[in-house]
C-alpha cells in the first residue's frame, strides 16, 4: 500500500456523496463539512456510522503503516573517532566500521554504520562536532575517543570531561551510545606503534558485535 495515497484517501472519503452538490467553501470547518456531508447523503445513524468507520479504518491503517514503515528503516549507526576509527593504513572496508556493518547484515540487522572518524582529532574536536556528524536518525553512536588527547598534551581530566559531554548530549536526543575505549593488545598495532592493523580492526569489530545488538534489543523493547 501506498501512505500517500491511504493518507489521500482520509481526505477524499466525502468525494462519493457530494460529487452532484459540489465542493464545501473552503472556510467550513472539516467536522462542519462532515456534518453537511452526512446530511446530504440522507442524515441517518448508519450514514454518520459508516463515515466514521470510514475515517477512522483508514487513518488506523494509515498509522500501522507508518509504524511498520518506521522499523522497516536502516537502523542507522555512527563511529566517531580519530585515525583509528577512520582505517588509518588499512583500507576502507578494513576499518571497523565497515566491518561491523558486515557482521550486522550477516545476521539479519539492515545496519548502515558510518564512519566519522578524523585522523589526529581529539576528544575537543569530537565535542565541537559531535551533532553535525550525527545526523537526525541514527539510533546508536559509537564514541572511540582514541588516544590523541594524551598525545597531544591534553590532561586526562579534559578527556573525560569531552567524553562525558558528548555521552550527555547524544542520550539528550535519545541516541544509545556505547563508549569504546579498549586497550588494544601491541600485536594489533601497525609499525608505529599508534595505529591499529586489519587484524585489529577485525578485533574491535567483533567486540563490539555484542554491545550493539544488545543495544538494537533494548530499543526494539521500547
């Protein structure tokens, strides 16, 4: 079923009995239309009742649309983070975003998960533009801050104060958010010691396999 045409429909269920009357003047109030509508076509109980049944049959099939159109949607996922979230030395399809998004489709979620990762970014520049890259939609957001705050000479206390915030703000828009913040083992690092091979992305991928579909299981349950 189309929704525009049902939602169409709601507006046009009067057309049968007023085609030979003509339209109402567009200042008649829609219920003192339905009223005159009900009195054109005889002015009895059971015209009044099947109008009403008309009405509310068609915006209560017009509603269950909605909702089974709403959860037939992607659930719509963003990685924030730094090199590390971006795929830094692997590529594109490498980066755990992507491969979390494989491992989703493969067991039957209809997942998009984005990656918003920026090399050399900290946790500052996460905050600053933590809601443009979280766009209206996305369910979960998962929150790698990386290690570039230290790095960069940031105290930990800012880092935990960013992380904080961007927790506060993304659940304010009722967005799940799972913080990731592993200590990665040294066999999944890459040469220099910063950034993390495919085999560690993979890694990361699978560890948070579970987080997200816990969290796809909650919001299911609201």
């Amino acid at each position: 079923m189309n929704i525009a045409l049902m939602s169409g429909a709601v507006d046009r269920i009067d057309a049968y009995c007023t085609t030979q009357i003509g339209p109402a003047p567009l200042a008649i109030p829609t219920q003192t239309r339905e009223n005159q509508v009900i009195s054109d076509c005889g002015g009895g109980p059971g015209i009044a009742m099947n109008f009403a049944f008309m009405r509310s049959g068609i915006a209560s099939a017009l509603a269950i649309l909605v909702a089974v159109a709403a959860e037939a949607a992607p659930i719509t996922i963003v990685a924030i983070g730094a090199s590390n979230t971006a795929g830094w030395g692997v590529d594109a399809g490498s980066a755990y975003p992507a491969r979390l998004q494989k491992m989703l489709r493969a067991r039957g979620y209809d997942a998009r998960v984005t990656n918003a990762g920026v090399s050399f970014e900290t946790t500052a520049g996460m905050l600053r533009r933590v809601d443009s890259a979280v766009p209206e939609g996305t369910r979960i957001v998962i929150l790698q801050p990386g290690g570039n705050d230290l790095r960069f000479f940031r105290t930990r206390e800012q880092r935990a104060a960013n992380i904080a915030a961007m927790v506060s703000r993304l659940r304010a828009r009722n967005i799940e958010t799972i913080v990731f913040d592993p200590i990665v083992p040294r066999r999944y690092y890459q040469w220099d010691g910063i950034h993390i091979t495919a085999e560690g992305h993979a890694m990361f991928a699978s560890s948070l396999l579970a987080r997200v579909m816990t969290a796809i299981g909650r919001q299911a349950a609201h």
